[in-house]
C-alpha cells in the first residue's frame, strides 16, 4: 500500500463538494397538502440527473413513485445550493422518500429518510434498509406555507441519519419555519467534506487521489473497490486525521486492478463508528502487459513459468498481496520458474521489469 498525506492552509467557506442529501420538504397541510415538494442541496455545479427520488409507502415497504431529478445545482451560498421538485407524497404513517445516486452505471442509496415513524424497504434501491426518521411531521392542521427542513450543523457521518434535533417543522401545537423550496435553508450549516476524488492509470496500476478541505471526527477512510459497481470489497484502510481545518491530500495505489472498469469508492468512518459512504468513481485499466510477458498456469497451485517475447529479459520480480504488501522480490535475468506452493489462496499481482519497462500481470493461487 502507498500512502502520502499533504497539509496546506485554507480559508474556508460554509460547505464545498459535499454529499447531495435532502434538506427540506411539504407533505401535509390544514388544505390538504397543497404545492408538496422535496428539496436537496448540494455543492455548486452538481447535475441532478445523475439522481433519482424513490417514494415509498410505509405500510408494505414498497415504493410508490420513482423519478429522476434534472437540472444543475446553482450557487447561492459559498459555492452550495439548493433544487426543489414538486411531487404528490402519500400522508400516512411512517412513509418514506429516497435520494438515490443513479448515473446509468452505478446505483447507489444516498439517504432513506421517514415522516410519522419508520419502515424497512422492500425492492427498489433501498430494498432492506431501515429509514431514518425525521422526527417531526405535519397534520391535517399544519399551517400552509411551512415544511419539514435540514438545519443546525450537521457532521458526515449525519448526513445518512441526521439527528432529529436538526430538523424543526410545524405539528399540531406549532406553525414552524416558513417553507423555501429552491433556497438553502438559513439555519443549516454543513461542515465541509470531499473536494476531490479520482483515480488513473499509472502503468499496470491504478492511482487514487482525494482531498478533503475539513474533517471532523474522522477515524479513518476504508478504500473499497468493486467489479460490477455493487459488490464493493475493502482494499485498505487509511487513518483520518481527526479534526482538522487544513487541507489533506491523500493517494493510495491498486496493484490488482482488473481489465476493463474498476469502481471505486471511500468509506469514512468516525470514532464512535458510524459510517458514511462517499460517491463511487468509475476508472478504465488497459492490460498492456500481455505482448510482452506469458505467465502460465493460471490459476496456479505450485510452479509458475515466465515467459518474455523474443530476446527481451526479466530483470526483476515482485509480487504484491491484494492489500498491495510486498510479499516477494527477485532480482534474476533467468528467472523462468517460481515455485508459490507457500503463497496463501488469493490474488497476486507480479510487476516485471523486462528490458526497462515495468509490466504486471494478475495470478490467481488456488
């Protein structure tokens, strides 16, 4: 594993790049629940389209309307703002709205939030999960013109349930705030999370950067990496800095990147546990390797032979875990044979240096 931490200072504004989650919405009123809609903020230049809001109905977990959002986040307040669509949400007990990432390829749950109690979701994209509920709904005697809304200070891991405490709405006994669909919420201020991440191929690896301009209880940030977009499986594991309000760039590299598309995405967790997920980034690997080099079986359970094209020689051999530990190094021109009958059942990845040029190739140890 490769990891490298740079510090630099920085004024920082109310919230930057943040995670797109709901911060406001109308479901019921004393004339029937008129002008209802749901709101979500996020950083500047954010396109929506990549997003879709999933209802669901309480009483048998299953939704009721799917549809994708449009439009680009504008700037209304240190380069953070605020959608609002209009949308017909059911008034009974314990039902739910869903903010899913949905970019065509990869589908992801960004929050299942609840009114009037929870639920558990059946099908749809947040099929098992439990809502986190509101903790404060509207009636049949709410006055028109409130909502339910996001405030207070909400740290990442709140994002995905957010303390009830942060939200304030009318109920039987109180008006509450006055409705602003399409406005950031005065009251809500949003720590500032991600301002980057992205990866490339750098020869037969694959390189991840990440910047954050704040962090806030952050224990650490678990790399997760997966073939299909769903199944992620965690690949390393690196310490947060705590609390800080300095910018931090981080980079870790993949040794065993797989040919084609690698998904890849941030799991941070805080020092009480909880966790929250970061969104996915897609990154294409060209195996430029096999011209050059035959390794063969493969699978393989004892011997493994080398073979390079025409004169070409290796100079050197080492072999990466999938955790990216260096676990072997050979330094031999007539390295042919290596024998990995001790070498656990798992994923390898072996970087050759033949004639100058580093290559890598993918063995799988039965």
């Amino acid at each position: 594993m490769y990891f490298r931490v740079f510090t630099y200072l920085l004024l920082l504004p109310l919230f930057s790049n943040a995670q797109v989650f709901i911060s406001e919405f109308h479901y019921d009123d004393k004339n029937g629940g008129v002008n209802e809609f749901v709101e979500v903020t996020g950083p500047e230049g954010t396109d929506l389209s990549d997003y879709r809001l999933v209802l669901y109905d309480g009483d048998d977990g299953m939704s009721y309307a799917d549809f994708t959002l449009s439009g680009i986040i504008p700037d209304e307040r240190n380069s953070s703002g605020a959608v609002a669509f209009t949308t017909t949400l059911q008034n009974g007990l314990s039902d739910g709205i869903a903010l899913v990432f949905d970019n065509g390829t990869v589908e992801q749950l960004v929050e299942l939030l609840s009114y009037e109690g929870t639920f558990t979701a059946v099908g749809g994209p947040a099929d098992g999960v439990l809502s986190s509920n509101a903790g404060s709904e509207s009636s049949a005697i709410t006055e028109p013109g409130t909502s339910i809304q996001r405030i207070g200070t909400c740290t990442e891991n709140e994002i995905m349930n957010c303390p009830a405490g942060l939200f304030f709405i009318g109920n039987n006994t109180n008006a509450g705030p006055m409705e602003s669909p399409g406005m950031l919420n005065s009251d809500l201020v949003l720590p500032i999370e991600l301002s980057y991440f992205r990866g490339k191929q750098v020869n037969q690896t694959i390189e991840l950067h990440w910047e954050t301009l704040s962090e806030q209880n952050n224990s650490s940030v678990v790399v997760e990496r997966s073939f299909d977009g769903k199944n992620f499986k965690e690949l390393a594991t690196i310490d947060g800095a705590g609390n800080s309000l300095v910018v931090l760039q981080y980079f870790w590299i993949d040794q065993l990147p797989n040919t084609g598309t690698n998904y890849y995405r941030l799991r941070q967790i805080d020092f009480d546990g909880s966790e929250h997920l970061h969104p996915i980034i897609a990154v294409d690997f060209n195996d430029k390797s096999s011209a050059t080099i035959q390794i063969f079986p493969n699978p393989v359970s004892d011997l493994l032979f080398l073979s390079t094209t025409g004169e070409m020689s290796i100079s050197r051999l080492q072999v990466f875990d999938e955790s990216g530990k260096l676990i072997a190094n050979y330094d031999d021109a007539l390295l042919s044979t290596i024998d990995v009958s001790v070498w656990e059942t798992g994923v390898y990845s072996l970087q050759l240096t033949i004639d100058g040029k580093v290559v890598s190739q993918r063995v799988i140890k039965e």
